[in-house]
C-alpha cells in the first residue's frame, strides 16, 4: 500500500520544558501530534495526556493517544534494568508484529498536515518511537520520509 509522499517526525520530550518543545513543534510544522506512550502520564509539568492535548490544542495542534503504540510495560521494565536496548527493540518489533492494524490506522493521520510520533526519550535510538516509525515507513512504501527531531 503505498501512500504519496510525506515526512513523519518522532521527537521525545526528555529534558525539555513544555514551551520548549511546543515551540520545536511549531518551527516544523507540526499539526498532529500521535502520542505512543502506553501510559500517557508524566512528572513532568505539562507532559500528562490532558494537559498536553489541551495545550496543543490552544496552539492549533491535534493530540492523537494511540496506546497500542505504546511499548508494553514487561519489555520497557526489562530494558530499564538491564540496558540491553538490542533486545529491547527485537522484542517490541515482535509485539508491533502482532499489531499491524494500528500502523494501518495511522494512514489517516499522514494523509493531510504534518504528523510527529511523541514519546519520552529525547534520542529515537534509545527508543520504540524509531520502530513505530519504520514500520509505518516499511507498510505505506518509501514516500514516507522519517525525520528525528
């Protein structure tokens, strides 16, 4: 299924302050912002699912809560004790597996603006974020175009 051409951005918000990362939204673009955290709660001031999609909704941005997306607390509690991202990400890329009609959901999401995968780790490396968005890559055909930021 291959889709037109688009760019999808993931950032996470680690060590930024709501304003901040609001603002980083903006200088791209941004019009939805798909939270994949399995919990969309924070200690951090601004970040919890309500206050969020609140905000963003005062600056023009659409907050999407796909939980399915979200890596499952077994596989992210394991890496969180022994630091074995390798496993980490093997093992969220077989639950995704098994849940491939969330990425097809996502098409409607990409059709139109800008979409940006949000969730906590500031580097894509060290998280689940960069396999949601290689899958949706790898299920709608090179059109869609990844960008980190």
């Amino acid at each position: 299924m291959t889709m037109k051409r688009c760019r999808l951005f993931t950032m996470g918000y680690e060590g930024r302050e709501i304003d901040e990362f609001i603002e980083r939204l903006k200088q791209y673009g941004i019009t939805r912002l798909i939270d994949v955290r399995d919990m969309p709660l924070s200690r951090k001031k601004g970040f919890s699912k309500s206050a969020l999609q609140e905000r963003l909704g005062q600056e023009g941005i659409v907050y999407i809560h796909i939980k399915a997306l979200g890596c499952p607390p077994s596989i992210r509690n394991q890496v969180k004790s022994d630091g074995d991202y390798e496993w980490f990400f093997e093992a969220y890329s077989a639950y995704l597996s098994g849940h491939m009609e969330v990425i097809a959901e996502v098409r409607r999401y990409l059709s139109d603006g800008k979409a940006c995968l949000m969730c906590y780790e500031r580097s894509h490396e060290e998280c689940h974020r960069s396999i949601v968005a290689s899958r949706i890559r790898e299920y709608f055909g090179k059109g869609v175009q990844i960008k980190h930021i």
